[in-house]
C-alpha cells in the first residue's frame, strides 16, 4: 500500500507540474500568430487579378530597366 501512495504522490506532483508548465502555451500562440500572417498574405498576394500584384510588378520591372540602361556602357 505504501508503494500505491507514494506513486500516487508523484503522480500528482508531476501533474500539477505539467499544468504549470507554459512552454507549450507560447509555441502555440506563434503558431496562430503564423496562421494569420499566412492569411493576409494569401489575402494580398492571393490568386486572380490584383492591383498591388499589379503595382509591385511593374514597380519592379521599372527598376530592372532602370539597372539595365544604366549599365549598358
């Protein structure tokens, strides 16, 4: 019988440590902080014509031509 309480003492003391413990706690809030920031980003970026896609693109080509005339000698 002495073997059954003192299991069940460390039992509960690991138990209570566990319900302590908020390791896992942070790595979850990242992990819905990542979801989000996926979304928006879907949300921007996403799929079918959008005028920022757009803007960023010829934004960009801008700049390539800008480094290739000003490179060519």
């Amino acid at each position: 019988m002495f073997m059954f309480d003192k299991a069940t003492t460390k039992f509960i003391s690991l138990l209570e440590a566990f319900k302590q413990d908020q390791r896992g706690v942070t790595a979850i809030e990242y992990a819905v902080i990542a979801v989000a920031v996926a979304a928006v980003v879907i949300a921007v970026f996403g799929v079918g014509d959008n005028p920022l896609q757009g803007a960023l693109e010829n934004a960009i080509s801008d700049v390539s031509t800008q480094i290739d005339t000003q490179s060519t000698p």
